[in-house]
C-alpha cells in the first residue's frame, strides 16, 4: 500500500506542476527515487517461492548455482572432431539433470519444471516426440535448453558418414525451425558411436557431444551429467532425485553455462 501511494503521489504532483522535464521519461517508477523503486522491485515475486518447493515435495529451495561460472575449455581427439563430455570438470558442487524424450507424457514433469525453474536439459528425437513438442515450447519461456538427439534415434556407430550427417544435422534443422535456436549439444542414441559420429557432430554445428551417468547408487561428484531416467514417472524420479542432490550437499546447474 505505501508503494501504491508513493506512485500516485508522484503522479499527482507531476500533474499538478506541470511536471517539468518530464518528457525525457514516462515511468513514474524512475521519478520516485532508488528506496521506491526498489520496494516495487520487492513487491515481484522473482522464482519460486518455499511454498513451491513444499509443493513439490522438497522441503527447502534448492540452493543457487554459480552466477558466472568458469566454462572449461573444450577440445575434441583430433582437429575436425567434436569432442566427448561425460562430466564437467569443474570444482562447483553443480550437478545436471539431462532427459532424452519422454517428458511429453508426463505433464506434470512440464508443471515442475515451469514452477521451479528446473535447469533442465532436453535432449530430443524428432521421431518420438512427435506432437510433444508443444510441451517442450513451454519449457522453453522459462529457460529449459533443447539439444540434438537424432532425427530417428537410430544407433551411429558403424553408419556412414552420409547417414550420420543427416541424422545429425537433420534434427538440428528441425529444432532450429521449431524453436528458433540451433543446438550446441548432441546426445547420440544409446550412448554409441564413433569417429565419424564426432566428425559429423562438427560438421553440423555442435559444440560437444553429452553423454552422463545414471543416478545410481554411486555418491555424486562436481559436474555429474545426470541421465538415463528409465522410470516412467519422471516427476516423482526428479523429486527423489532433487532430495538426493540437496542431501549431498550438490545444486542442479545449467548445462549450457558450462559448455
């Protein structure tokens, strides 16, 4: 209530005084001085609030990742060849949740992730999303990264180049198309590939290949890729997994701030 009558004193003045100068800025926030403007700041909710947390079945926010982070510098076997990430090498206590697929038929996944502003990483299938796309558009508003995984999710080891390339480099015209964005990342079907894999990965674009560990019983270490989600719920995976992360004393990151 202060903040409303600040603004409308501020309004009224200028008003009544012909507000000198005023042309030079239209927004009554600028002319009410720093304290206002940022008790209006105040007043807008910015992420989740604890009670979206509770909600979620976590009982306390997750804790906040590096703002800048340190990006380790990236190099691949051999010159033309992308190269191979299976952890980040870095000392934050970060982990990352990667998915292949799947979420589009659990759409409280898309609910979680929206309202808790999950630093998700979505690694698709043209072929097995299908209309599901939909779903990952939203996930997008709130910054969920989307990244290649095949045109077909056909197993690359052993093809040619030719039809590693269209795989490849096919999905990435699909999703830039569909959301705008090339992706920098390649997750290759069941994890399987090989030289030409990496050289076709370069020649269309990508910036690392990603594979990652499952969230078995092994203790988390700095930088763990998390993937290999094989339940079909995967909101109640993420919230045992989320409780997990906390537990070990680890917050989710965001992939693409590290490669």
């Amino acid at each position: 209530m202060r903040t409303r009558a600040l603004v409308a004193g501020a309004l009224t003045a200028a008003l009544l005084t012909g507000c000198t100068g005023c042309a030079q800025s239209v927004d009554p926030i600028e002319r009410l001085g720093k304290k206002a403007a940022q008790e209006v700041r105040r007043s807008r909710p910015e992420g989740p609030t604890p009670a979206t947390y509770r909600h979620w079945g976590l009982p306390t926010p997750l804790a906040a990742p590096p703002q800048r982070p340190a990006r380790p510098a990236l190099r691949g076997a051999a010159p033309g060849l992308a190269p191979v990430v299976d952890r980040v090498p870095t000392r934050d206590k970060v982990v990352f949740l990667t998915y292949d697929d799947g979420a589009e038929r659990d759409p409280r996944f898309v609910d979680m992730v929206r309202e808790l502003r999950l630093p998700v990483s979505m690694f698709l299938t043209d072929s097995v999303v299908g209309p599901g796309y939909g779903h990952f558009a939203q996930l997008r508003t709130v910054g969920a990264s989307v990244q290649n995984h095949t045109l077909h999710h056909a197993s690359l080891r052993g093809l040619p180049y030719a039809g590693q390339r269209a795989e490849i480099c096919g999905q990435q015209e699909k999703l830039k198309a569909r959301f705008g964005v090339r992706p920098r990342l390649f997750r290759p079907p069941y994890g399987t590939y090989d030289t030409t894999t990496l050289h076709a990965a370069a020649d269309c674009g990508v910036a690392a290949v990603v594979l990652g560990r499952e969230p078995d019983a092994r203790r988390l270490r700095p930088g763990d890729i998390l993937s290999g989600f094989e339940e079909p719920n995967l909101t109640e995976a993420t919230v045992r997994l989320l409780r997990r992360i906390q537990a070990e004393g680890f917050t989710p990151a965001r992939l693409e701030n590290y490669l």
